[in-house]
C-alpha cells in the first residue's frame, strides 16, 4: 500500500521563481494595482467612519478619493515650485561655496586631502588623454581639424508643445488608472471580499476572513501612523530651517515628510539636502552645526518617544526583515518599490500567518519570537552557552518571579532533554553540557535570587502551578532545613539545584546530592544531621519504582526524616496524594511550587511502612523429610 505524500510547508521553487518574474516583467500592470490596494486599505476606514454618519456610499468614496488625490496634487505643486526656486538661487551661493572650499584647502597648508585628491585626479586625466608612444608617424602633413558645424532647425509650436507634454502622459495615465482603481475597489470592496474568500478560503471562512481582517488592520494603521509620524517629523523640520535662516524650509519640510516613508535612507536624503544648503547660504559653519543638530534631535524623539508610543512594532516586521524588502522591492519595481516595500512585506507577513504553505514568510520576515521560551532556553543549554541562557532568564524575570521562571520555562526545558535521551537522541556529551551549563546558569541567577529572599515581600502572593491553575501562598522556610537530590541522572540534578534556589529564596537552609550520592553504597553518607525534609526530583515518570527504594532508604537512615518526590511534568499535575501514598513519601508534587509547598510544610514524617514480603511454601519433599 502507498504511503501518502506528506506536504511541504514550501511552495515549489518554479512556482515561486514564476512569480517574481511574472512581477518584474509585469510592472507596468501590478505597480498601478498595488498602489490602488494600498490607498484602499489607507481610505476604508474613512470611507466607513462617513457611511456610519449616513454619506450614501458612492459620495463618500468620490469625496475621499479627490480630497486624498487633491492633497497629492497641491503637495506636488508646492515642491515642484520650491525646487524651482531653488534652481534660480543656487548661482547666489556661489561665492559662499568657493570660500568654503578655499578654507578647506587652506587648512592643510597646501598639503591637504583636497589638494592631494585634487592632484591624483589631474594626473589621471592627463594619462587618459595622453597620445598613445606607437601610432605611426603621418605620411603627409596633418590638416587642420574640421570644424563642427550645427544646423539649427527652429521648432513648431506644436512640436513643442508635445515634447512637453509627452514626458507627462505616462505619469498622468498612471495617476488616472489608479484613481478609477480605488474608486471602484472602495465601491465594490464587500463583493471583492466575498470573492476572495470564494476562491481562497470557502473551504475555511474563519481562517480567511481573519487574514483579511489582519491584513487590512496591520497595513491601514501602518500607513495611518507612519503618515502622522512622518507629519510630526516634517513640520517640526520646516518651522525650525525656517527659524534658522535657511531658504525655501517648506520644501525641505515636504520632502522630509515624503522621504521618510522610504525605510533608513530616507530620513539621511532629507538631512543632506538642507545641510548642502545650509553650506552654501552662509559664510561661516555655525548654521550647519545648528541644521544637523536639528536633524538628529528631531530623529532621536521620533525613533525612541513617539514612532514606539503611536504604533510600536504594530507591522509585525522584524528590523532585518524591513532591510531585505526594501532592496528586494526596489529591485523588482524601482524607488516606487522601496516606497512600497514595508506595507506589501506586511501583506506577505499575514499570509504566512494564515496560510500554512507560506509559513515560512512569517518565520522569516514577523518579529514573534518563533521558538517558545523553554525551547529557546533549551537551544542555547544544547549549544553550551549558559551566559545567553542567562541573558534570556533575565529578562524574563524582569517580570516574574524564580518560581515562575523555572516551573515555566527552566524545568520544561530540562523535560525536553529527558524526552531527547529517552529517544535516544541525546548523546552522553550532550547530556552532560545541557545538564552543565543548567547549573551554571542556576549559579548566574544567584544575585537574582538574593534580591528576592531580600524584598520585604519574600513571595508572591498568587503563585501559579505549570498547569494554569491557582497555587498557595508559599511558605516562610525560616528554620528549615531541606536536602533536594537529584533522582536518577545529571539532568535531575540540574532540577534539583534550580528547587534549591527557590527553597532559599524563601529562607530555608538547603543543600543538594545528586543521583551517585543515593547509591546504596554511599546514602548512609548523607549529611542528614538537622535536615527537616529530603525531596527527590525525577524528569522520567519511568524512574519513580527507583524512586520508591529511595523512599525507603532514606527513611531508614533517618526515620524523622520527611522525605518528598517531584516528579516533574509538563502538563497536568495529576493525583498527589496517591502518588505519595504508592511510594510511601511523605507528600509529592509535579511542579515548582507544589515541590516548595510540600517540602516547607509544617508536617510530621509518615512513618515508614512494612515492607510485604512474599513467604515461601516448602515444598513437599520437605514436609516429608520433616515429618520424618
């Protein structure tokens, strides 16, 4: 019988490759229609909040179209006319240039970097246009070069006026084919939708309409936001260069409010411009200094105060990710590309989210975190680096507590590599460097430690079990002393070192064995002296019959001994009092706080049960011979 294929998550390559290629070469057709989706997602909500006042729909869509396409229009004319202005006054800054220039050569007393450059540049072009050492002499005399003669043929009028107007017809038609674009998606958006889902997702209308809904929540709010932050970037920019002194500030305030839609490099071509007119307006460097200073204010209240207050990582890109769509975007579809590349990433980003083909644009271009913390902290154990493993935990105990942090995230990552050796795929050198560097990371976490066992508050009040559910307040270990062991091998001494830790941290005096020290040549070696409870740990539920010899041992060697097992899981706690019950312990826990709880415990020791021993029968010849 057949084994059926399973699946890949991956689209083919032919089919990915067809794609970018149908995109490059089809340009002209989808570089209008994105444009036309991205305005829409951008003036739906407009277009809503206005039906929701009782516009009739058909106004309201032509209302917002000309008022957005009106405001592109009047921007454009304005800086179309700045630039022009700043075309005819740059032969003033003329002078202001060539002084600066001069100090600049002057500063190195003739033996500057521009002299320097200035003199490679001029040997070079006289070894360019020096003849070359092995053409032939000329058989006859030279002749006077000829002269260039131009004809000049003056033009029609409508000759010129066409060379003016046919430069404008593409863009013209461009802006015209996406206004009737969005006027007619904007008007037919609930049947474009219904059409989508058809012939996508009618097979999962859950699944669909919550990637439209995320799609178009994700990148409206982007546009949105990054408009009003860019206008909070572009008016403070204008009104201070205005201040300043600088000439045509309105346009330099436009440009920086367009430009910085473009992802890193934007916001460095607005600052250029101005800084190079600040340069050549005034004599001396005391405006430059100002411009810049301006500049990197302006960029420092932006990037770290209001982008993280008004949308935060509201995209769902990670940095890396912008990076690689906009030199992929502006490859495919020119600076219009790099302009549209984070909202259309954006758009890729959801798909993989939705749909399980493309999981691999989330992974690869999404900013969640695509490993879970205890997965995370596993890696980097296997990889032997317990100083990152310390750099997660710390920040996550930024927000929670010890206790949390190793019945959460530390214990479930030890379980990971117990069920990787019970498999078989965990080698003893593996073994060794996970449970290694677990207690080097315990060790790096000891300052954290202190700092709990010194707040005035010991514990939290509302501890929470692995499983979700409410746990008791711990308790004070003031006067107690604990042993924790470890069960059966390196990991469970790991675990045994990360309830120690916790143990302290509520004021218990504790000491941990590991595994070998339970052996029964070395247990009666314990230092058991004014120990209160002894609890063993076991990652493997196989190890819980070794678990209950143990139990026994211990009880002999000290038989006011409260001994408890851990047997630690990752899932449902399950039946505590019957598992203690079948190992004779005192009490047993499946999680971090369970253990703490029960090893703190006011309780008398159980007193060590018989153990059931089996009688033998004699056998009937021995009957006999007795008898006799």
């Amino acid at each position: 019988m057949l084994q059926p294929q399973s699946r890949t998550a991956l689209p083919p390559f032919a089919a990915t490759a067809a794609v970018v290629a149908i995109l490059y070469f089809a340009r002209d057709v989808f570089l209008p229609l994105a444009i036309a989706v991205l305005l829409t997602f951008a003036l739906a909500p407009i277009v809503s909040w206005l039906r929701r006042f009782g516009v009739p729909r058909l106004v309201s869509v032509i209302a917002c179209v000309l008022a957005a396409f009106g405001v592109v229009a009047v921007f454009s004319f304005v800086v179309v006319s700045q630039i022009g202005e700043v075309a005819q006054n740059v032969p003033t800054y003329q002078s202001n240039i060539l002084n600066k220039v001069r100090a600049l050569k002057e500063s190195g007393s003739g033996e500057g970097i521009i002299d320097r450059l200035s003199g490679v540049i001029e040997r070079v072009g006289q070894e360019i246009d020096k003849p070359e050492d092995n053409v032939a002499p000329a058989a006859h005399p030279s002749r006077p070069d000829p002269l260039l003669v131009e004809i000049f043929t003056p033009q029609k009028p409508i000759e010129t006026l066409m060379n003016l107007i046919t430069p404008l017809i593409g863009p013209l038609a461009t802006a015209g084919l996406v206004i009737v674009v969005v006027i007619f998606m904007l008007l037919e958006r609930e049947d474009l939708r219904d059409r989508f889902i058809r012939l996508v997702g009618y097979g999962d209308l859950h699944r669909t309409t919550e990637a439209l809904q995320d799609a178009g929540r994700r990148v409206g709010q982007y546009l949105l936001m990054q408009l009003v932050v860019n206008v909070a970037y572009g008016v403070p920019i204008g009104i201070g260069l205005w201040l300043l002194g600088i000439p045509n500030a309105i346009l330099w305030g436009l440009l920086a409010i367009v430009l910085r839609f473009v992802p890193y490099i934007g916001p460095a071509i607005a600052m250029i411009l101005p800084l190079f007119l600040a340069i050549a307006v005034a004599p001396g460097w005391s405006l430059v200094l100002w411009a810049a200073a301006l500049f990197i204010a302006m960029e420092l209240v932006i990037n770290n105060v209001l982008e993280p207050w008004l949308y935060g990582s509201r995209t769902g890109l990670s940095p890396l990710a912008i990076i690689v769509a906009a030199i992929f975007w502006t490859w495919l579809w020119g600076p219009v590309g790099l302009v549209l590349s984070t909202p259309l990433t954006v758009c890729l980003v959801v798909l993989g989210k939705h749909v399980p083909q493309f999981e691999f644009l989330e992974v690869l271009f999404g900013n969640e975190p695509v490993l879970d913390p205890k997965e995370r902290l596993y890696q980097r154990l296997l990889a032997g680096d317990p100083d990152e493993a310390t750099d997660h935990a710390e920040e996550m105990l930024e927000t929670e507590y010890l206790v949390d942090f190793y019945g959460n995230v530390a214990i479930p990552a030890l379980l990971l590599g117990e069920f990787d050796r019970a498999r078989g795929a965990l080698t003893d050198e593996q073994r060794t460097r996970v449970a290694a560097s677990a207690v080097v990371l315990v060790a790096n976490l000891n300052e954290i430690a202190g700092e709990e066992a010194d707040e005035e508050d010991e514990a939290p009040e509302d501890v929470t079990q692995d499983d979700g559910e409410p746990a008791d307040e711990l308790p004070d270990g003031a006067g107690k002393a604990v042993l924790c062991i470890g069960g059966r091998g390196e990991l469970d001494n790991a675990a045994a070192a990360m309830l120690a830790q916790v143990l302290t941290v509520q004021g218990a005096t504790v000491a941990t064995a590991n595994h070998a020290d339970v052996e029964p040549s070395s247990i009666r070696s314990l230092p058991l002296e004014g120990v209160h409870t002894a609890v063993i740990g076991f990652l493997n539920a196989d190890s819980l019959h070794h678990g209950r010899f143990l139990v026994r041992r211990l009880k002999r060697a000290k038989p006011s001994l409260r001994v408890g097992v851990v047997l630690w899981t990752d899932g449902a706690a399950g039946d505590a009092d019957k598992l203690a019950g079948d190992l004779n312990a005192d009490f047993a826990a499946f999680n971090m706080a369970g253990a703490t709880i029960g090893a703190l415990t006011d309780a008398p020791a159980v007193p060590l049960k018989a153990a059931k021993r089996k009688v033998r029968r004699p056998s009937q010849a021995g009957r006999k011979s007795k008898t006799a």
